[in-house]
C-alpha cells in the first residue's frame, strides 16, 4: 500500500496494511532543529544545512532522505515556512526578533533560546470598536505568497506518493490572543465578549480570504486541511463549554463549513492541545473530522475511552506517545512500552495517525526517536 493510500484508509476509518506515520507534516507534528540534528547524525545522514520550516517553534523541515528511512507518509505545506512568506528576522543585541504581518513581535533570546516568544500584542490596549476598524490588517497575501504555496501542492499532488497536508494558519481565538495578549483577551472576552466578537469577526473575515484565495484551483491537490484553536488546558477547557458554545463555536462551524465546501474532498485536522474531551461533542458538530494532539497526559484524555466514544466520527492523528514526560525523560523501553499501548488503544478499526503528542522537543534523544519508530514497526502492523 503506498503512502496516500495509506493514510486515506486510515482517515475512511478503515485499516490499511499498517498504521500510518506523520514527522513533519504540520506545524504541530514537527521536529525541533535541535533534536532533528541530533537524529540526522544518530542515521548517519550528512547534511550541510537543516532549513527551519517554522521560526516561532523552531522546527527544522524533514528532508526527503530522512522520509525515506523512516516511512514517513505525509507531505506538509506549512504556511509559516519563511520559502512561503515574507518574513524578515533581526538581529538584537539579546537575541533575534521578527514582525509577522498581523502585527505582533517575537523574540528569541541569544542565551537559552530555543522559541521565539511574543514580545508585543499591537491590540493589548484596543478598547473600543474603532480600534478594532482602524487597525492594519493584513490581506491574503501579506500572510503568504499565495502563488508559491499553490505551485508546492499542485507538485506534490502530481508526484502522488504521500498524501498532502496543508497547515496554513493559527486559529481565530489564538491569533486575537496574539493580538491583545493572552491576559487581556481572557478579561474582555468575560467583562466585554461584544467587543471580543468583533475582533475575532474580522480575524475569521481575514482567514477566510486567505483560504479562498490559496484554495482556488488547488483544492483537489490536497487531502487534509488543518486549523487549530487551543481550547484545552491540562485539567479541562481553557474557557468554560458555555462560553465555547455561545461565542466560538458559531465562528468555527463558519469558517470550517466553509472549508468544507470549498475543499469537499479535504478532510478538516483540528488541532486543539489540552483536556478538551468536554469539547469534543461540540468539534464533530462543527465539521472537524481529525483531532490533533490527542494529548495523553490531560485530564479526561484517555486515549482507550476517546476511542471508544468518538472513533467513529473522530480520526485521532497523535497521541502515539507522551512528549511532556515520556518521550524527553524516558527509557527507551518505556518509549516502547507508551507507543504500544497507545496503538492498541487507538489504531483498530482504522482512524488513527501515528504522531508525537505535538511537537519532538529539543531535549529528546535520538535514541528514544528511534525506540518510538521501532515499536511504530513492531506494534503498528494490521
């Protein structure tokens, strides 16, 4: 069975020879540069330069050899990879900063840094409407170079051999969190959700002029569409399932039953981390077919439970290990020992994606990389 067809069996819920395998595919199943180095020279493979595909979370691109060998069977077009936009990065006395096009400012500092974190939320001090109106915002191809990630799928989708995953861009609640800052988004939304409804109206306004204009004559290139909201903390909802279902959750079934009708043949990953079982009725309702990162370590997050309850309406793309404890601190048998458990939870009947739990961090050891990989092989065979 080649790649794309492994994968599409997976996501008709159904299983394919063996459980399909996704490193670097979104900016949610990557690698970081430094833990990717490390696993290039623990292969053997020489390589002059490791490209960063996401600056902000530092993950370097998996290059078509390291594909290869490690059976990997998806392509990613990542909307953040600097190839795709614009993106200019200085150089500070402390560290390295860019401006991304909506406004907001990242900083890495030159001791230690291994992310770059915001540093200013341009709308931290919007108060009124007009704030909202007034302020710059970016069109569809300020936040990419549309016709560049267009010619990426269509050459990925003519070569057929994985199939293609299009990540390209953060959600409506995380990205006005970017603008405000996370601490004045919570507090308007509770004293003033009118005025929060305004802004993230204009932020879903933005994002769906970017994916029609991106998805216009390639949507038959791509199998998977991803979008994202982080909606979980690691004891539950990081704001209450009252709230989600008056204020966001009309927003989200907008925009992704729109993605639906613009990409029929797509299906729609959703990436939320945390404790979001509470949510998750309320997600298929709105249209997401695959849930990411499917993180085990939340509460409610049973991996043995979420299959039972929603492996018919939900494929689970991650989950395949524990990257908060297990795979950065453990043996590798007991990498082993998670990855199998968590196969026979999730992978029978089809629907699941093997994936880290987010992404590979930079304190990973290669040799736990590869115990992961082995037991994938071992475990994940139907």
């Amino acid at each position: 069975m080649k790649a794309r067809e492994r994968i599409l069996t997976a996501l008709a819920h159904q299983e394919p020879d063996r459980v399909p395998f996704d490193l670097g595919g979104t900016l949610d199943t990557g690698i970081h540069h430094i833990a990717y180095k490390k696993l290039l020279a623990h292969l053997h493979i020489e390589q002059q330069e490791v490209r960063i595909c996401d600056p902000m979370q530092q993950l370097a691109e998996v290059d078509e050899e390291v594909k290869k060998k490690l059976a990997v069977d998806v392509d990613g077009v990542i909307g953040w990879d600097p190839s795709l936009r614009s993106l200019e990065i200085q150089e500070e006395e402390k560290g390295w900063s860019f401006t991304d096009a909506w406004g907001v400012k990242w900083f890495m500092p030159r001791k230690g840094g291994l992310y770059f974190d915001m540093v200013r939320n341009p709308l931290s001090h919007a108060k009124s409407w007009s704030d909202i109106q007034d302020y710059h915002w970016p069109e569809p191809n300020d936040l990419v170079d549309i016709g560049r990630v267009q010619e990426k799928l269509r050459r990925l989708h003519a070569q057929g051999e994985r199939a293609v995953v299009l990540h390209l861009c953060e959600g409506i609640m995380e990205r006005a969190a970017w603008l405000m800052g996370f601490e004045a988004f919570y507090i308007q939304l509770a004293r003033r959700p009118a005025f929060i409804m305004g802004l993230l109206d204009k932020i879903l306004e933005c994002k769906m002029a970017l994916w029609e204009q991106v998805l216009d004559g390639v949507e038959n290139c791509i199998d998977v569409l991803v979008e994202a909201d982080d909606l979980g903390t690691q004891q539950g909802p990081i704001i209450s399932p009252s709230v989600y279902k008056k204020y966001i959750k009309p927003r989200h079934e907008k925009l992704l039953s729109f993605l639906h009708k613009k990409a029929p043949s797509a299906r729609i990953f959703f990436h939320t981390c945390g404790s979001v079982y509470d949510l998750l009725p309320d997600l298929i309702e709105v249209g997401v077919d695959i849930l990411n990162p499917v993180q085990v370590s939340a509460a409610k997050m049973d991996t043995k439970v979420l299959k039972r309850e929603f492996g018919d309406r939900l494929v689970f793309w991650g989950g395949g290990v524990d990257t908060q404890y297990v795979l950065p601190q453990g043996s590798p048998q007991e990498v082993r020992e998670e990855v199998k458990r968590r196969i026979e939870d999730l992978a029978p009947g089809g629907g699941f994606v093997f994936a880290t739990v987010h992404n590979i961090q930079a304190d990973v050891p290669p040799e736990n990389i590869m115990a992961m990989w082995e037991a994938l092989q071992e475990y994940g065979q139907y």
